[in-house]
C-alpha cells in the first residue's frame, strides 16, 4: 500500500457527493449486467434486484429491467457473507470459487431434516438430470424425488451452495421464491483444475476497492467477510492508496476522486432516489462507517437489527426516510415513513414516491404522518 495526501481535504460533503457521482450518475445509463458486475453483484432477492436498478437507470422501466434479468448469461449464486447475489456468468464463476464453503459446512441444514451427506450424495445425480431438463419448484422436486418438503429443501438448499444447482426467479416480479435448474457449465472447475482462492479474493477486493472507494480496512473486512488482517493483507496486495484517514482507493480510483475534488464546484444534484432493501450502496460499507454516518442511514432507521438494509429514500446524498411496499390483497402498496421528513421535504419525497408507485404498479400511501 502507498501513501497519499492529496485528498487529504476529503469532507463528509465532498465524500457524499463523491458517492452519489460514483454510485449513481457513473451507472445513469448502465444495463442490468454492467451495474451486477460494477458492485460484484447485486442482492438477487426480489424486488432488491430489479428496483436497485431502476434507481440508477431512470431510463430503464420495469418491464425492460425484468427482462434484462432473466437473461441467461446472468446467474444467481451465493457469495460474500453467504449472500445470494446477481451476477454475469464469468464473474459468477469467480465470486463462487472465491467464496465456496467446503461442502461438509452444509451438513447441519441437512441433520435438521434427518439426512446426512451420504444421502446427499445419493439423490444428488437424479437432482441435476431434474434440473437439466426442467426448471423446478420444491414442490416438484420433493415428488420427483419422493421427499418430504423439509427435506426436499435442504437437499436443494445444499445442492445450490455446492454449485449443482442455481436460483432461477419465479415470474411473480416480487417474489423471492426460488426456481431452479441445473448449474451451467463454468461455474464449478472441471478436475484438475487448479484454483488459487488467494488470488481470487484479490480479484474480488480489487473490484470492491475499485467501485466503492475510499474504503477502510473495516469495510473491505465487512464486505468480503474476512478478518481485518486479510482485509489489510488484500489492500496491500491490491496496491491501494492512502487517501485520508485509514482510507483507501486504487490508483485509478484516486485519480478519478482528485479529478472530481477540483472539478467540484456546486453540490451533488437533489435527485430523489428510492434504495431497495439490501441495496448494495447501503449494504455496501461498514457499521459505523464514515460513509454510512455522511450519507446519515442510520439517523433515518437504514438498518434492522440484524444489520440488513432497509428501503431508504435520498435526495441527492441524504438519507431522508424509508419506504416500504407489501402485499394489499391482490394490489400491492408502497408506503412512505414520513416521519424523518422535514416539511421541506415532504411534498416533494411524496410526489416522487407516486410517481415510482406508477412505475412499478403499486398504490402509494403514507405510513406515518408526523413530520421530522
């Protein structure tokens, strides 16, 4: 790692208009796969995966943006922290490799249901000729294989975090009940083939490093989920620049934050945007990050207590609110907690959420009235 001191005057103001320039106007025009392979992928449960987009495409509508995900050369598969992400194939097969757990760490899910590895083993052939020839349900797969549906699901469960099987989505654009199908060929090494993890979790800290930068060790750690000596271990390795304050970036990513310092001579835009759940800026950085504390997530109510991202409202580089849709019998509603809301604010955050409701054929309604 190298020092450098040239942004040693990065603010809180500048490093959130940095972020807003790097997260949002840098992808304005980018497609499904380009925005999955900027962040190293997207959270794949819906409607993260489809709204996270829109909120950095405006040109893309729904309709358009579903259809660019269920492209077949995107895969969805498990990764960092043991998240499911959206993924291009050729990164998917990095990422998975990267990230992989032996398969022996999956055994308890099926011990809870009464099975064991060797029963695994067993149903694992006819599982994959399954889904070679059909996309499947649990459902369809507990009849095919004759198993109750606990079992069915943890058999398929470890089938997809061993890389046999990969989540397809359902057509219901707001549900996260998976499909699925047999692994293309890539996403596993053939036998044989030599695998250096060491070198692929390098890949996938240069890439973090390189989008979502300055970062610190902490978030690099928390991302990757690592220690913080490998986190610092794989900056070093990655050649990152000191910026300011334990911060560090790439060399290419410095020279685009110098270059955005002096060019810099009025605030970021105030662009109402609406952040999935788990979106990957919001997911992207550190409890107690400086930029979750400069974007202020956590003064609106950004995280749940287990830490997941909840739905948050910008204007520009603000956190302002959060938002939330859920099933209204056959409709679905978008809701607005108004409550963090300044009366400044209000109408305007109001009136963009009705707009969205519009977009992506929901109702808009108010879930709270009382203004900040």
């Amino acid at each position: 790692m190298s020092i450098r001191t040239t942004c040693v005057g990065l603010t809180d103001a500048l490093l959130r208009d940095w972020i807003v320039a790097e997260h949002f106007e840098r992808l304005a025009d980018a497609t499904v796969a380009q925005i999955a392979q900027a962040y190293v992928g997207v959270y794949s449960a819906r409607p993260t995966s489809w709204l996270a987009v829109m909120a950095r495409n405006r040109n893309l509508d729904r309709k358009a943006v579903l259809a660019m995900e269920n492209a077949s050369d995107l895969l969805r598969i498990p990764g960092m922290r043991r998240s499911k992400f959206l993924l291009p194939g050729e990164l998917a097969a990095k990422v998975f490799a990267a990230t992989r757990l032996p398969l022996a760490n999956h055994e308890w899910r099926l011990r809870d249901v009464g099975l064991g590895l060797d029963d695994y083993r067993r149903l694992l052939p006819a599982l994959v000729a399954l889904g070679t020839r059909a996309t499947l349900n649990l459902s369809d797969i507990g009849k095919q294989l004759d198993l109750p549906g606990p079992q069915a699901r943890a058999v398929t469960s470890v089938a997809a975090y061993d890389g046999a099987l990969v989540r397809v989505p359902a057509t219901n654009q707001w549900s996260s009940r998976w499909l699925y199908s047999a692994a293309p060929e890539g996403l596993l090494p053939g036998d044989g083939v030599p695998l250096d993890r060491d070198q692929l979790q390098r890949d996938l800290a240069a890439r973090y490093l390189e989008h979502y930068g300055p970062v610190t060790v902490d978030d690099l750690a928390w991302w990757l989920g690592v220690s913080k000596e490998t986190a610092r271990t794989l900056l070093q390795a990655c050649a990152a620049c000191q910026i300011a304050d334990q911060m560090w970036h790439s060399q290419a990513g410095l020279a685009r934050l110098e270059q955005f310092i002096q060019s810099t001579t009025s605030p970021a835009s105030a662009q109402i945007r609406f952040l999935p759940a788990w979106d990957p800026l919001v997911m992207g950085y550190a409890p107690g990050s400086r930029q979750r504390a400069c974007l202020g997530l956590e003064r609106v109510g950004g995280y749940d207590s287990a830490g997941n991202g909840r739905p948050v409202v910008l204007i520009g580089g603000r956190a302002v609110a959060t938002w939330n849709t859920a099933a209204k019998g056959s409709k679905r509603s978008l809701s607005i907690d108004a409550s963090t809301l300044a009366d400044q604010e209000r109408e305007a955050v109001l009136e963009a959420a009705s707009l969205l409701a519009q977009q992506i054929g929901a109702f808009h309604e108010i879930q709270n009235t009382t203004t900040a």
